[in-house]
C-alpha cells in the first residue's frame, strides 16, 4: 500500500475539483459596459475590490485590453509609480472612468509615437 493521497476525480458537471470551468467550457459573456455588446469575459476579478468585482460582471476581455493599453500610457505619461497609494488611487480613478464612465482622456500634450495604433472604442 501506498502512503500516497489519492487523486481527485474530476466532478460532476465537467468541473476540475477547483470548481474552474473546463477547458471545452464555453467563455462567460457580458453585456460590455465599455464597448455596449456582449462579448467573453474575464476569467477572473482583475482586483480583490468592489470596482474589481463590478469589472468582473461587466467588462469585455477585449475592453480590459484596452483599458491595459491606455493604462501603459498613463502610468508612462503621467510618472505613475503604482506602489505608492496617491498614484494607484489616480490609476483606479482613471480605469473606472475609462471602463464605465465618460473616458480617461491622455495628458494634455501626448502626442502617439510613431506607428501607435489605438484599437476602437467606439460602441456599435
């Protein structure tokens, strides 16, 4: 005999014993609050808060990538260091405004480097 845990089987339902979707699951849809159309999903609450949780139910994978793109900017424009507080609660400001509000708008006097392609905001 082995001293050996036994493996778990997967259960009912085609979940992992974690309770993670399966692979073959079909992606969870929402109704985009950023891009007004139901596409797939985060896997997951980006942060452990209420606005993570509200990102959650309500944010396209592909508006949270463009929420990263804009973010990238902002952290790099506007000298964001995410570790101190003052600069993670400007961050947090802005992607709530960004996601579900009127827009999170560059520095005043950002230019695009050459050969930046902003994907599209714009609802259908």
């Amino acid at each position: 005999m082995s001293n050996q845990p036994p493996v778990p089987k997967p259960a009912a339902g085609g979940e992992k014993p974690s309770g993670a979707p399966s692979p073959d699951a079909s992606p969870r849809l929402v109704l985009c609050a950023k891009l007004g159309r139901e596409l797939p999903g985060l896997a997951a609450p980006p942060f452990a808060t209420e606005l993570g949780q509200k990102i959650y139910d309500a944010v396209s994978r592909e508006a949270w990538t463009l929420w990263l793109q804009h973010s990238l900017m902002l952290v790099n424009e506007k000298g964001l260091r995410l570790g101190d507080p003052a600069a993670r609660e400007v961050w947090m400001r802005e992607c709530e405004a960004f996601l579900f509000g009127s827009g999170s708008a560059p520095p005043p006097g950002w230019v695009p480097p050459a050969g930046f392609v902003r994907l599209s905001t714009k609802k259908d």
